[in-house]
C-alpha cells in the first residue's frame, strides 16, 4: 500500500509534503508532484500538510482519481517522453532535484488553476 499524488497537485507543487516526509519518496515532475511506491512507509505524515489535498491513501483514492495511483508508479517504473530510461528506486529524492517530465496522464491534462 502507499499515498498517492492526485490532479489538484497538478501545476501547484506546494512542497509542504516534500518537508514533512521522513523518507525522501516524493519526487518532482514538470507539472507535478509524485509518491515512489517502493519507498513510501505509509507514515501518512505528507497527507495532513497537503493544501490542496491531493494526497490520500491508496485505498482511500476517490474513484475520478483512481488513474492517478497507476499514474504514480508508472512516473518510476516506465519510460516517458524525455527520459528514455524507467527511474525505479533511486533512494532519495532530494539528491536527484526535479526533473523535467511528467507522465502521460499529468503531461495531458489542460493547465489546472
């Protein structure tokens, strides 16, 4: 099980999630934030802290958003348009800053806000 990074973040990135996580796992796209499935301890600690509230836990996902948990992991786990190469686990993401690609669902959506 992990949390899940919805459409209100999208074109938002507030960040306060980033600073409340104790592991690291919430890594930064062009348009959004998103949740590494394998590094998530389900603390719930990013949830809370959320504005938008866009995060929510998997099984808590209400049903317009339910692509979104797919669309998590596939940020980590698939190629995508500008980074030929899938992410996986890389341990961290503030090592790595944020990157410049979005998956296909986040990439498609129309300018939020």
């Amino acid at each position: 099980m992990t949390y899940v990074i919805a459409q209100p973040c999208v074109d938002v990135k507030d960040r306060a999630c980033v600073d409340e996580c104790p592991v690291d796992c919430i890594y930064e796209g062009q348009r959004s934030l998103y949740i590494q499935p394998d590094e998530c301890v389900d603390c719930g600690a990013c949830e809370p802290v959320c504005p938008v509230e866009a995060i929510y836990y998997e099984d808590d996902l209400p049903a317009a958003w339910e692509p979104f948990l797919d669309d998590n992991a596939a940020f980590f786990h698939e190629a995508l348009p500008g980074r030929p190469a899938p992410l996986g686990s890389p341990g961290g993401a503030a090592k790595l800053g944020a990157f410049d690609v979005d998956t296909p669902l986040v990439a498609g959506l129309p300018p939020q806000g």
